[in-house]
C-alpha cells in the first residue's frame, strides 16, 4: 500500500510491524518547556546549596532527566552535582529541601508553562506518523509526563496513536522508569506486537537504552540538539539509526 503524497517508508522501518513514539521531543515541541522548568528548579536548589553552576538546560537536560520518570530525573542530577538532599515524602511542597521538593516545584513550573501557550507536533513527526497509518502500521506514545495525553491531544495528533502509556498509567502499572524497558514493553504489548518486531523512536539516552534493554527490533534516536556528541551518545547507548528529523525516514516515490 503506498504512503501519503508519493512517500513511503525507509525500508529498516517497513520491516517492523508497530512503531513505539517517546511524546516530549520527539512527537511535541515539550522538551524545551521540560528543560526551562527544570532549569528554574534546580537553580534555586543549586543558589541554596552554595553551587556557583547552573543548570544546563541543553546538555545536563540530555544527560540526567530527558526521558527519566521526575523523581529519577531530579536524584541523577542532584546526585551529578553532589547534593545528597533526602528523598522527602510525596507530601513535600514546592522547594529545595528534598529531592522530592525539587521535583515538586519542577512539575509546578512546567504546568504554568504549559497553561501559557500550546504545544505543536513536530511537522516530520506528523509526516511519518500519516505514512506510518497508510502502510497499517499501528503506533504507540509513551512518555515518563503525566501530560502526555494533554499534549498529544493540544498537538491534534492523539488521534494516530493506537495506545497511550503516559505517567499515570506508569504509576498505576508501577513501572519503573527507564532505562528500564518496561513502558516501551507495556505499549508494545497493547498494541499485540513482540518488542522483537516492533520500533523505538526515542530522542533522550536514558529512552534509547531502554530500547535497547527491552530487545526491541529497530531504536532509532532523534537528535534534536545537534551537539558536538550527542548523535554518537545516542548510538552509544542503543540507538540502531540516528536522525535529526523523522521525516528523514520517508523516502520519496515517483508518481
């Protein structure tokens, strides 16, 4: 069956059978209202605890929460830094006490963004998600955000995806947050395909791994920051392709 408007898939990607989408940089323009939040939050916590560097909201982003469940994120750059802060309680407020504090106000901050403005697909990502539907290839959008639905929906683009397993349904599941697979698993699961025949489109290290771990057939990463590194990084930690925009994974047919 042809794809949309004389394109079709690459043919590493035609040989899988459903196709998995991480949601925050790779399905939405979101990432950069992540990184800003948590650039707010943990500069506080860093001015309280004497640290004299900031955040880094592109490569401490990238390496210690992009793709991690909130808390996870929040301990492995806290940790990075050497802030040995206690875990606190899920009643902690806003702040800079506990690690459970830092993630608090993250999430506040991130939800005042997100009420400010809409958040758009990206146009790649629509393109192969509408060839992807030609070819009846059922897709998934998974993410570590409780937001994800919101997201999706705000984006015009919840409509592609057969499943959705966001962060409640991680909670509710109690699944462990990657590099661990099993949110990619869970989605694969719901949409009847074995890991082995299904993809992993991922834009953060920790998600790749978690491609990886999770035995999928074909991970590919996205590199939306275009750094010195952060393709190899990406390869390094599971990625089987690498692309800037997913639309490179369209190829285009004569009519």
């Amino acid at each position: 069956m042809t794809a949309t408007a004389g394109q079709t898939l690459v043919p590493r990607l035609r040989a899988v059978r459903a196709v998995v989408f991480d949601t925050d940089g790779v399905i939405t323009d979101s990432a950069r209202l992540h990184a800003a939040a948590w650039q707010e939050a943990f500069d506080a916590c860093l001015e309280a605890a004497g640290e004299q560097r900031p955040f880094d909201p592109v490569e401490d982003y990238r390496r210690y929460v992009d793709g991690r469940a909130r808390l996870d994120g929040a301990a492995a750059f806290l940790t990075a830094r050497g802030l040995r802060l206690p875990p606190g309680t899920p009643d902690d407020p806003p702040g800079t006490g506990t690690v459970r504090a830092v993630a608090a106000r993250k999430e506040q901050l991130f939800a005042r963004r997100l009420a400010a403005g809409s958040i758009a697909a990206w146009p790649g990502t629509v393109r192969l998600l509408h060839a992807l539907r030609a070819e009846g290839v059922p897709c998934a959008a998974i993410s570590a955000s409780r937001h994800a639905p919101e997201l999706l929906t705000g984006a015009g683009v919840r409509d592609l995806f057969e499943a959705v397993v966001d962060g409640n349904e991680a909670a509710r599941l109690a699944l462990p947050g990657k590099p661990d697979p099993a949110i990619f698993l869970e989605a694969a699961r719901r949409l009847g395909v074995p890991a082995g025949d299904a993809a992993v489109v991922e834009d953060a290290l920790a998600g790749v791994e978690a491609g990886r771990r999770g035995g999928f057939g074909l991970v590919v990463g996205v590199d939306r920051t275009a750094g010195p590194t952060s393709a190899d990084d990406l390869s390094e930690h599971g990625a089987d392709l690498v692309v800037a925009d997913l639309a490179e994974l369209l190829t285009t047919t004569e009519a």
